[in-house]
C-alpha cells in the first residue's frame, strides 16, 4: 500500500504530533487504569467493564496508529513559496455564487485540518477540489450535494 501524503500547517502538524502524544501517554495511561480496575472486579469471563476496556484499548491503539502514520507521511507547507496567482493548499480564496450572490471566504487546507466553522476546508471536498487551479475572475462549476453551482473567484490570498 502506497503512503499518502498530506501537506499541513505549522500549526496543523504540531496539533497531530500533540493528539498523538496525549494518546501514547495519558490515553495509554487511562486504558490501563481502567483495565486495571476491571480486572480487580473477579471472574474476567463474565466481566463486561473488562471487554470495554479492552474494546476500547482497541481502538484507541488503532487510532495512534493511525496518527503514527499521517505524523510519518506529512509535509510542512513552506508558506513563502506559495503562489496566489491561482488557488492551491493554504490559499484563502473568496468565492462569489453566481447564482444568488452570496459570497464566502474559505481557506484550503489538508483533509485532517480542515474546520467549517473556522472557514477551513479541505482541498479533497467537492468545493475545495473545484476550486483548485483556478485564477482570480475563474468560474467554476462545482458538483455539490444540492447540485452544481457556479462560484466566481473573487479574490485569492496567502
């Protein structure tokens, strides 16, 4: 299996090394507390606190692991080389939809930093992928889930 790799932020990059260092020390540290605990309640057969713990180990060693991996494929984006000429990661692109009017200014960025209510969305969304390439005055047509719409780049920035 190919590695897949994610181009991040200083800030997006330090906040997955952080994720991943909570889990492996205090996530870990929980888990086997509760582990613990469970297990000095007797019979581990019919023990349901016992499986959950041990569920929930699961998922949680499951998730570092899958935190290792992005942490282990992830490139910092060197903001001084970014481009805004046309639209790509880390721009932050004011769209205009032709149809009623409405404009918004969204920030691409990597799928696992992306936040809407922060304005951030990911390069891998409909709207993110669109919009990618384009130039200032471009009209794109995006498939959305409500149909496609047409978005006129208003104004690109780094």
């Amino acid at each position: 299996m190919s590695a897949k790799i994610s181009y991040y932020t200083k800030e997006g990059l330090e906040k997955l090394k952080n994720d991943l260092n909570d889990l492996k020390t205090k996530g870990r540290a929980d888990i086997a507390r509760q582990i613990a605990e469970a297990r000095d309640k007797g019979d581990l057969s019919e023990n349901a606190e016992y499986d959950a713990a041990k569920d929930a180990q699961g998922h949680l060693e499951a998730r570092i692991a899958q935190l290792e991996e992005l942490v282990g494929n992830a490139r910092l984006i060197d903001e001084s080389k970014l481009d805004a000429s046309t639209v790509s990661i880390l721009s932050k692109v004011t769209i205009k939809n032709k149809k009623n009017g409405t404009s918004f200014t969204y920030t691409l960025v990597s799928e696992e930093e992306a936040d809407l209510k922060q304005g951030k969305i990911s390069t891998q969304s409909p709207i993110g992928k669109g919009l990618l390439g384009k130039k200032k005055g471009d009209v794109a047509l995006i498939k959305t889930p409500a149909g496609e719409i047409e978005f006129e780049i208003v104004n690109i920035a780094v």
